[in-house]
C-alpha cells in the first residue's frame, strides 16, 4: 500500500530541489531521512519535512494499525514540478529595471511499503 505528501509552493526553484529529490529516490525510508539529515542543502530541510509527512499519512492509511518501523517502507516516487514565479524588478543603470525572477515548485512524494500487510488467516488456509 502507498501514501502520498504534497508539498505545494516552495520557495525555491525546482532545479535545486531536484538535486535532493536524485539523492532520495528509490531509497528506504530510514537511509533516506539519514541521508537528508547530513545533506548541507537547504531543500533537504524541507524534504524530510515531507518524508516524514509522508510516513505518517501511511499510518495513518493504516488507521494505526500499522507502523512505519516494522515495515520496509521505500520512497516509489519524488516528482519536483515547477510552480508559479513572483516577478519583481531591480533598478539598474541609465534608468532601467531588471528582471527578477524568484522561482517556487511543488513536490509530490509517494512512499510504498514492500512487505505486504498481514492477510486474514481464514480465508487463506485450506480445509
């Protein structure tokens, strides 16, 4: 069973998160918050914000059932899209204005356990 985490307007530009986002995918869940944990990027603080979202909207899929420990859990998917750009203006020389661009994305992270959950007995023994 898979979870999903949305993290939605990041004030930061889908290119440099997408550098965290190559370092996680595919990864257990635990290598990973080690991983971003000692990673010197600022994106990296917002990603394990929303593995750890992530996680616990699986156990929560659980109804508590569940936890997050006992399972593999592994990241399946980290797609970083671009959002919307706020446009503002520097002055410069001769009376003129440059453009600056200051550029925000969303990220949708989708975690799947790889150890199935436990089957009900009953309907798979054999009598």
């Amino acid at each position: 069973m898979e979870a999903l985490a949305k993290l939605r307007n990041c004030p930061m530009s889908a290119r440099k998160m997408r550098l965290v986002a190559r370092i996680i995918r595919g990864k257990k869940v635990n290598e990973a918050l080690n991983t971003l944990k000692y990673t010197k990027k600022e994106a990296a603080g917002w990603m394990e914000k929303l593995l750890v979202s992530a996680i616990a909207n699986w156990e929560n899929k659980q109804n508590m059932a569940a936890n997050a420990d006992d399972h593999d859990l592994v990241i399946k998917t980290v797609l970083v899209d671009e959002a919307g750009m706020l446009k503002r203006f520097r002055p410069a020389p001769h009376g003129r204005a440059h453009r600056i661009r200051k550029r925000s994305n969303h990220v949708t992270l989708v975690v799947e356990n790889k150890i199935p959950l436990e089957v009900d007995n009953n309907s798979t023994e054999e009598e």
